[in-house]
C-alpha cells in the first residue's frame, strides 16, 4: 500500500507549478526586463495594473521587496510609518524596514483593524525632535489575524484620515485576490484609495515566484530604480512573469475552493476538546490549542506532522492550517480528522 499523502497546510506558498502553468513558463516569449525589454514581464505588469485600478505595475521577486520598496517610495530614513497590527513587514521581512528602508514601524490598532480615532492618536506632533510619521501600512487579506477580511468601511476611512493627515498609504495585498473573491468585489474595489499595492503570485495564485506593485506612473518610475538598487533587477524573468499571467486567468477564481476547504476544515474541529478552530474568513484556519491541552503548538505540530498533516506555528499555543491549489476538500476533511485524533492522544 502506498504510503498516506501528506497534507501540507503551513503555507499557500508551497504549491509546485502545475503542468500547464510549466508549459506557459516553457513558451514564454522573453528579453531582458532591466533594459525594459520582456514582452511577457510588460504584459503582466499591464494585467495587474488594470485589475487594481492603477496606471503602472512593476514586476518584483517576492512580497517583501514589494513592500520594502514601497515603504521606500513612501517615507525617508528615519521617517516613522504606522502598521495595522500584526503587519507581516513587521513580522516577517527580518528587520527589512529598519535595515533597508531606514524607518521606525509602530503597529497601530488591534487584529489587522485601524480606525481613524486609532491612527489619529498614533500620530505625533509635526516638531523636529519627532519623527516624521510619513506613512500608513494596511494589509488585506491580513495574515496575522488569520487571513482577515479587513472591513472595508472601517479602510476606507483611515486611508481618507492618513491622506488628510498626509501620510501615504501602502497595501499589502499578499491576499487580496483571496477578499476580491470572497467579497465578490473587484479587485480595485478592495485596494480602495490606496497609493500603493503589492499583489503576491506566489500565494493562492500558485506561481512560483513573484508580485507585482502597483501605483501611478512616476511612483512605478521610482520604484524601477528602488528595485534594481535592491537586486530585485532581473533578466529574462518573464518565464516568471508567464506562469503568473497563467495563474491569473487560470486560478484566480478557483480561490473560493480553498475559502470553502478552509471553512470545512474549522466545520470538521468543531467541538473538538482541547483546540479551538477560528471561523475563517477565507483560506487560512487559525488553531488554538488549550492551554491545558497537555501540549503547546509546536508539541501539537510534531504530532500531527507523524500523522501527514503539516502545520505552522504562530505562538506559543497557536497554529495555522491554509488551503491552497494542492488541497482538495478531501484533503481538508481528512486533515481535520488527523488533527482531532491528535487532540484526543496528547490529552490521553
Ligand atoms: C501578508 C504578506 N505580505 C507579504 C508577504 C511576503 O511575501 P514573500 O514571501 O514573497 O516575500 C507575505 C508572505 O507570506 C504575506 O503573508
């Protein structure tokens, strides 16, 4: 008998390049994108920009170099930016915005949410022996709060508080194709009136590699110049930029699948003694272990991972299980019945 598939749920990053996105990486028609010559990059720059509503769209190898040169494009060394609580540039980017952008980040509100009363307390006084808070990060889907919608409303508020304030406002749209789908609403419609956007390939959409940042022209101008002092400048990248175009007429619907798999896979925890399973909003499943559980979550993640269901740790007693391309509902429901099973055997 063949050994039992593993189930892997730590990240929606870990998806392989299907054979038809393979196929489209192995035509693509390529040139060298730091002369502005890749026909393939360009086209993907176009597509993205148009779905965000916004004039330009630069090509960057991952999420956090979006980021990092957006916070760049937005705010000078020692500048203060303000970051929805939680934020992933805070978190994830190994210090990037200190060491790179030159800036002090301090996180604002609770769960990923910042109204305007929050961030028009955060703000400091205009002296020269503060810091200059330049800029507001907002991240939607935001990963931290576990894959979050993040109100819209409440968004399109504190991005019209920041602006009256003058501050820039950045999006960290990783997921935002995730809430596009959810929501029903177009893409644009989610960013709001943000300045800037990354938009990350490589999550549910399951390209290899790669974002796209978006914003106006003279923004995206700047931002070519930022990414090629980063190293971000590449070659013949649009073997990339082809599997990411594939991915956006191929798998950008099919999102739902993995919102109604993560939905099945909490459903299938309910009740269970010991974890508690938080409701998702799209395709990341929050997992909270008791405290008396008789394990933390890293104790819970190596059991289950004997069981051929992996999952992240995100705090001492706090796990996270995403659905993506390479997890069916099947799969969810099966990873729902390992992860009870290991519940009830570290209680034992
Ligand atoms: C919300 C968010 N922003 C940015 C990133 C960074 O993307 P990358 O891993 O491509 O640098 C991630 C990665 O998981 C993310 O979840």
């Amino acid at each position: 008998m063949p050994p039992p598939r593993t189930i892997d749920l730590r990240s929606d990053t870990v998806t392989r390049p299907t054979p038809g996105m393979r196929a489209a990486m192995a035509s693509a028609v390529v040139g060298d994108d730091v002369f502005g010559e890749d026909p393939t990059v360009a086209d993907l720059e176009r597509r993205v920009a148009a779905l965000m509503g916004r004039e330009y769209g630069l090509f960057v190898p991952s999420g956090t170099m979006g980021n990092q040169i957006a916070l760049q494009l937005h705010a000078r060394h020692g500048d203060e930016v303000l970051v929805a609580d939680g934020a992933h540039c805070l978190w994830y980017e190994s210090g990037a915005a200190a060491a790179i952008a030159g800036v002090q980040l301090v996180a604002v509100g609770t769960g990923g949410l910042v109204t305007p009363d929050e961030l028009r307390a955060a703000l400091r006084p205009r002296v020269d022996w503060c810091p200059k808070t330049s800029a507001l990060v907002l991240e939607n889907t935001h990963n931290r709060a576990g894959g979050k919608i993040i109100d819209l409303a409440v968004s399109r508020a504190v991005i019209t508080t920041a602006h009256a304030a003058g501050l820039a406002v950045h999006l960290d749209g990783a997921r935002l194709l995730n809430a596009s789908v959810a929501l029903g609403l177009t893409p644009a419609e989610v960013a709001g009136e943000a300045d800037t956007v990354s938009v990350c390939l490589s999550k549910g959409l399951g390209a290899p590699a790669g974002s796209v940042l978006v914003g106006s022209r003279e923004q995206m101008y700047e931002a070519r110049r930022l990414r090629k002092r980063m190293g971000g400048g590449m070659r013949q990248v649009g073997v990339l930029a082809a599997a990411g175009i594939f991915a956006l007429d191929h798998h950008l619907e099919r999102l739902a699948d993995d919102h109604h798999a993560a939905r099945a896979l909490a459903a299938g925890l309910d009740g269970c003694p010991g974890i508690t399973a938080v409701a998702p909003d799209t395709n990341i499943v929050m997992i909270d272990v008791a405290p008396g559980a008789g394990v933390d979550a890293h104790g819970f993640a190596d059991h289950a991972r004997v069981h051929g269901v992996l999952l992240s740790v995100f705090g001492e007693f706090r796990l996270r299980a995403v659905t993506h391309l390479e997890v069916s509902l099947d799969d969810a429901l099966t990873a729902a019945e390992v992860i009870r099973k290991v519940s009830r055997a570290v209680a034992a």
